[in-house]
C-alpha cells in the first residue's frame, strides 16, 4: 500500500535534466540504446530522428511522470520531498523494471533508509563498467535523498 501521493519538485527535475542533458537528435548511449531529448528511450527512437525542444520537454514530462508513479506506488513508506526526487531521478535513470526487483526498494520498504541510501552507488556501471558521470549521478542521488531523510528526522 503506496502512502505518498507526491510531485516531482523543480529541483528534481533540475537533477534529472542536468545529468541527462538535451539532445534534439537520437544517438546511441554508452550501451547503445537509441536516445533523444532528455534521456527518451523507447520503440519511437530511431536513428536519424530530429525533435524540437518544445517535444523534448513534452518526452521528459512523460518519462519523469511514468517514473514518479512508479515511486508513488511502490515504495510504501513515507517519503520526504528530498528523497522522492532522488528515487525518482533513480527510476527515471535505470527503470522502474530494476527499481522493483531492487534491494533499495525492499530495504527502503523495511524502513531502512540508511541501507537504501546505500544502493545509489552500486549503480554505477553500464555495460559492466563503471561509468563516472553514473557514479556522480548516484552521489547526486544519494546526496539528495540523505538531505530528505535528515529533514524528516529534525520534523
């Protein structure tokens, strides 16, 4: 039983559009997934594809709504506003697939926070390399999500 009904703040989806960046024309990521916008993967990414930053935007909209249902219904302990944005950008970042089969989401669910919050950085590699800008997105990550945490305690 999900107890957050929240919405992605600005300053998550400034976290998300700072590490995804915008590109208006597809390209293969370090694994070789088709991608465009900020981070829009999916069937209707092909090569050669152009979009507008007003479509861009529209993509983005959609991805971070998809990722924030998924953390409003899954996790089913109270979250603060810091740490939904972080667990967001996170599900926005690797899919709500990896999220659900995680152990950041069962030790989160147990009410561990400490142990969830160290899960952001074991997922930092991409086809089995660590990749540095995903170990600074998970810091990012974590970062938030441990201020969250801390916000909630001294509430």
């Amino acid at each position: 039983m999900s107890l957050n009904n929240l919405t992605y703040s600005a300053n998550g989806l400034a976290l998300t559009e700072q590490f995804e960046g915008c590109s208006l024309t597809a390209y293969q990521d370090q694994v070789g997934v088709w991608t465009i916008g900020y981070g829009h993967t999916g069937p209707d990414v092909t090569p050669g594809l152009r979009i507008t930053n007003d479509q861009a935007q529209a993509l983005l909209a959609k991805d971070v709504s998809t990722a924030a249902a998924c953390v409003n219904n899954d996790v089913t302990v109270q979250l603060a506003q810091d740490e939904f944005d972080a667990l967001v950008d996170f599900v926005f970042n690797l899919g709500a697939e990896s999220f659900r089969g995680s152990t950041m989401l069962r030790e989160l669910n147990t009410g561990d926070f400490a142990s969830a919050a160290a899960q952001f950085d074991l997922w930092d590699h991409a086809g089995g390399a660590i990749v540095a800008g995903l170990l600074r997105r998970r810091q990012a990550e974590a970062n938030l999500f441990e201020a969250g945490n801390s916000a909630a305690q001294s509430a």
